[in-house]
C-alpha cells in the first residue's frame, strides 16, 4: 500500500481488509501502517557543557511510504500475509478502524522466500564483495552513531532518553541531563521501530554492533527485527536476541559463534530494528488458544451456575457441557506446550512459568472432579486474567540502545561493561556528588523576549519536569523567558499582598482561585480575547470549580 498519514490524534494507522465481501483470516480484521516520526533537531547541535540538553520535539513526516500488509507483531516473524484471489476481478474492501489516512497506490504481488544467511553469505563471496578491514575507516577503525541520532521511528514516543547507569555510555556528564540513548521501557511495544543512518566508506561486507542494555527483564529476551535500506537481509535478521545483563554489552549481530556480514552501499544507509515478540511467538499463541477456551468454559459455567455457585449442588456441567472435558484437555495441551518451549528457550526460567503451573494445577483439578470446576470457578477467572497479563509481559520486550557501530572483522571496540570497582565507584560518585550538584531550576534556553515568573508549590521532582517541559516546548515556541521557582504555599499570600508575587502560581489549592478571584487578587481569564476559544480546550466541567458569576 502506498499511502500518507493525515492529520489525526498521531497514533499508529489501523485498518482491517475484506476480500470478495469477507475477511480470510483473524489476522486480517486489524492490520497496522506506520505514521513516520523524527527529531526536530540533532540533541547534540544545541548541547553545551555544563548546561542540561534540550530535549527536540518529535514531528511527523508527512510524506507517501510503502509498506506490505504484514504482521507487525511479529507471530509469523513479521513476515508479510497471503491473500488468495480468484481468477478475475477481485473486490478489496478497507475497514477503517483508527486514524486517517490517503491511499494512492495498491500493488498485488509474490513476496520474496527468505534465504539462510549461509546461502546469503555465499551469494556475496560468489558475487565478489570483500570484507571491510580497519583499514578502510579514516580513524578509529569503524563508523559510530548515537543511538539518539535516530533517522526515523514509527511513534513519537520514541524520542532521546537519558541515562546515568554507567559512565561509558557515550556521551556522560555527571549530574547533567543528557540525553544519550533511545529506547528503554518506551521501545517494548511490539511492532514499534527505530531507523539509523550509517555512512559506509565504501561498497562492502560489514558486521554490526549495537551497544545496547536489557536489564529491564530477567530471563527475557529482547528480539528485534533488522532492516537494510527497508529490506530483511536474510531469515536469521528476523529474529536478533538481545539477552539479559544488568550492565551495557556490545551485541555484534551473529549466531552466537560467529558474526554475521551485511552488504551495505557506499554512502549513506539505513539500519532499523523492529520490536517483535521474536523467539516467544509460538509460546504466546499457545496461551492465547488456552485463554479462548478457559474463556469458553467460564462463560459456559455462569450461565448455568451463575458467578458464585453453590458447591453441594450438582450442577451436571459434563451433561450440559457437552464440549467441557475437550475445553479443559485442550487448555491443558496448549499450556504445557508453552511450558515446555519456554523452558527450551530459557534453563532460568521458573519465575516466568509459576502462572503456567498455578493454571495447569487447577485444570488437573478439574478433571478430577467436576465439582472443583464450581469450587473454583472465582480461582479460574483470576487465572485467565493472571494469563492475559502474562502474555502482554512476554510480548513486551524492552531495549535502549546507546551506539551503533559499522566495523570489519576483528576491530577493538570501545568496552561497555563496567566491573565492581568500576561500578561501585560510580555510585559512590553519584551518591555523594548529588549533595553538591547543581539541582537548581535555572533555565538552559535563553530569548529576547519578555521573562515571567512561575511559581510552583509541588515536589522537586515535579519542578524539575516542569523546567524540562518549559525550556524544551514553552519558550523556545513562545519566545518568553520563564523564572521558575519552588516555593511553599504559604509564602503566596504575603508576597502577593506586598507586591513581590508571581506572574503565574501551580500547584495551589483548588479553593485558592475562586477564593483570591472574588477579591480582585487574580486575573479573570475571560477579560482576554481568546478566552472562548482556548477553554473549547477543557471539558466544560474543568471550568465549572473556577467560575464565579461572569468570572473564570
């Protein structure tokens, strides 16, 4: 599909497509095209030392892009769907389901069976590309980027993050927001991606590095799904694992013995990882088939027995059930199979599959006696809800990622893990270091505009966040200058009644407005011209507490 994303309420684009009038598959009732989102600046353009970054804006590029209907989650291993035609004219109908969207070109066509790398790999040495050496690099032996730098990305929460974790993340400044990295918690989602430009000296065979951190989840994997110039290089990029460390690693893309070669063009190209539920997708369809069934059963059993049933009464469930006993040994199916592939998948992985066993207990239970089903059909709902929300954990895979390197075979990387000393050390540094360190809410954006004074009467962290907010959106957009101050609240009423108060005053009392607005000791925002039009911004209730006859 050849589209552009329209001005909307920026989330991610979703349709459903019929066939001849029907849907083929489950699948294809809810398919995702990407909005396409960047920086409104480089962070690194506007960093001053000393001086905390400003964090850019995030903007959508409104452009035409192609994407195939695909499974963006990554079940199928974010392969793209078939869809059967007869002979003839076909119908295709879209069903909107969220946001607009501009369609100018729809293209039937046989995608492309991924090769192994191994088949790849011998493709490129028949083909006659060479390897890159330290050689062909003007300095260091290899080609960095910022993992902040991103080229592109599919949401807008994606922007630069900070980090303090470590002092090798590139670039560190004690007790200074920097934002060094992207990712973290933001990026778990799967179907969510992120996009680089790399600038190879030459036409060639590289490896890849990511300097990256997943200790966000024990025992989990985070997988990813990597793209060359919008293209999957060979069927292992459909699945690169990011494993568990409490500290930062350099990942060279491989399989674990040996690095992986990727063909890149002289000059600029673009590298993407995509979120995907990876190496678990088989394990999350497994728990997705139980939980229709043990919903099944569920609904089957209150509508006879209502939701708290009598347990002395027989309720004959296997006689007006006629399916139960097929319900209960399906689910136990399903559930052991995932069982099984996660502990295939993970040695260390008993803490994940407590949920499962707590499940596959009950339902033994229930085949044993159908009088455990009326026992414990309060347990069984809890466990179908203790089974949903195992299932968003497992596909929610965390990732932040500091650099990304484009290097021959055998080049020195800068090290990312620290050891104790190293880490112990930076602690200390830390600990010590905040009783000193500049925590004061002075601005680090500076305009020729006028300056007013805010005062704020919540917590530090809150001040701070509103600093962030006001230097990074307000000011720069405004052209105003904003004295921030945290004061306690009641410090307001005498430096109001003599003459040294605020221009603006957060965090007060809900009373305080209507209370200070009927002696004349606030402003009326209704005296201002574009009050009508800026209230339609609020819900009519929000104003109703601060109104006072004519007055707001």
């Amino acid at each position: 599909i050849r589209y552009v994303a329209t001005e909307g309420r920026s989330s991610e684009i979703s349709r459903g497509i019929k066939i001849n009038g029907e849907y083929p598959f489950l699948e294809a009732e809810n398919f995702v095209l990407s909005r396409i989102w960047e920086d409104e600046f480089d962070v690194a353009t506007k960093r001053i030392t000393g001086n905390h970054d400003i964090k850019p804006k995030q903007v959508e590029k409104i452009m035409w892009n192609e994407e195939t209907i695909s499974d963006s989650v990554g079940y199928y291993g974010g392969k793209s769907y078939y869809f059967y035609f007869e002979q003839g004219v076909n119908e295709i109908t879209f069903i909107q389901d969220r946001e607009p969207v501009l369609i100018s070109e729809i293209t039937l066509f046989q995608d492309q069976v991924d090769q192994s790398y191994d088949d790849v790999y011998q493709e490129y040495i028949s083909s006659g590309y060479q390897k890159i050496t330290e050689d062909d690099f003007t300095s260091e032996g290899f080609y960095k980027v910022q993992g902040e730098n991103s080229y592109e990305k599919s949401t807008a929460i994606l922007s630069p993050a900070a980090n303090w974790s470590s002092y090798k993340i590139d670039p560190y400044e004690k007790f200074i927001m920097r934002y060094n990295t992207i990712g973290g918690n933001t990026w778990r989602i799967a179907g969510d991606w992120i996009s680089w430009e790399v600038v190879a000296p030459k036409a060639g065979l590289y490896q890849i590095t990511f300097k990256a951190n997943q200790n966000y989840k024990q025992n989990i994997v985070s997988s990813r799904i990597l793209k060359i110039n919008g293209e999957v290089p060979f069927a292992e990029a459909r699945n690169v694992s990011f494993n568990y460390d409490s500290d930062w690693q350099n990942v060279t893309l491989g399989d674990g013995e040996e690095a992986y070669w990727f063909y890149l063009e002289e000059g600029t190209n673009v590298i993407s990882l995509q979120a995907t539920i990876g190496i678990y997708n088989n394990v999350v369809k497994e728990i997705e088939y139980a939980i229709q069934l043990l919903n099944q059963i569920y609904r089957q059993v209150v509508m006879i027995a209502g939701t708290n049933p009598d347990q002395y009464q027989d309720y004959m469930f296997h006689q007006r059930i006629p399916d139960l006993s097929d319900y209960i040994a399906n689910s136990i199916e399903f559930i052991e199979n995932a069982k099984s592939e996660m502990q295939n998948i993970n040695e260390k992985s008993s803490s994940l599959i407590a949920t499962l066993d707590r499940v596959l207990y009950q339902l033994n239970k229930f085949q044993e006696s159908e009088k455990n089903i009326q026992i414990g059909l309060n347990e069984l709902d809890d466990n179908i809800s203790a089974l949903g929300t195992w299932v968003t954990s497992i596909s929610e895979q965390p990732l932040a990622v500091d650099l990304l390197y484009i290097h021959g075979d055998d080049v020195k990387l800068p090290k990312a893990t620290t050891n104790f000393f190293q880490k112990l050390w930076h602690e200390l540094v830390m600990l010590f270091g905040s009783y000193g360190a500049n925590t004061s809410l002075k601005s680090n954006v500076e305009v020729d505009g006028p300056t007013i004074t805010v005062w704020i009467m919540s917590g530090r962290d809150q001040s701070q966040l509103l600093r962030q907010i006001i230097d990074e959106q307000f000011t720069i957009q405004n052209n105003i200058n904003v004295e921030l101050k945290l004061v306690t609240t009641s410090a307001l009423l005498p430096a109001t009644l003599s003459g040294n108060g605020p221009d603006v005053a957060i965090g007060v009392g809900q009373n305080i407005p209507v209370n200070w607005g009927i002696r004349n000791a606030v402003v009326d925002l209704t005296t201002f011209s574009d009050f009508d039009s800026f209230s339609q911004s609020f819900h009519e209730s929000a104003v109703v507490p601060f109104a006072f006859r004519d007055s707001v």
